[in-house]
C-alpha cells in the first residue's frame, strides 16, 4: 500500500511538509497504473514547483519513498504559488485514494 502524509501548519493549513511511501501492489511492477499515477503526481508536482516557481525543493527520493520539508517563501507571491501547486497534489492524490482505495491512503496531520 502506498501511504501518503501531508502535514500542514495548525493556523493557516499551509502544507509544511509531505512523505509518499511504499508501493500500491496493485499490478505487477512495470504494469501498476496506480504506482505510476502516485509517482507521476508527487514527482511531477516537485519537478512542477522547481519549474515553475524557482524554488527548489529539499527532498529525498529513493524507491517507493518521496519526502520534502516544505520551505516558507519570503515572498508571499512566490510561497501563494508553492502552496497551490502542493494543494493540487493534495486533490491528484486524494482522487487516486478515492477510485483505488485498497492501495493508496491519503492522510493529514496538523502540526
């Protein structure tokens, strides 16, 4: 099962920080259309903000394993971006949990 982690700040919910872990099972590898669409999400967004927004994620990535500490922005214009481009993440993923269910969980925590 792929478990994803997003922790948000208790006051303004500003995503601070997510982990994707582990992997769905739900076909054999190379034919598992729900690890490539949690991969092609998390992956694509990380690659999305460094694109689109200059920032650059710290992040670690090994097999079945995607985290990064999300860094405040000192530009609130910038940090807007950052945060809309994690919030569709958030949606992409929970979409995926919804119709595949048995192999992906989307949780929150707030810190």
């Amino acid at each position: 099962m792929i478990k994803v982690q997003f922790v948000r700040n208790a006051v303004d919910r500003r995503i601070i920080s997510f982990a994707v872990e582990g992997h769905a099972k739900y076909a054999k590898p190379g034919k598992d259309i729900v690890c490539a669409g949690v991969s092609a999400v998390s992956v694509g967004t990380v690659n999305s903000i460094e694109a689109l927004t200059g920032v650059e994620l710290p992040h670690s990535m090994k097999n079945g394993w995607l985290s990064s500490d999300i860094p405040a922005q000192a530009d609130p214009e910038t940090d807007a971006k950052v945060q809309l481009l994690l919030e569709s993440m958030a949606v992409m993923l929970q979409t995926i949990a919804d119709s595949y269910g048995k192999f992906v969980v989307v949780q929150e925590q707030l810190l």
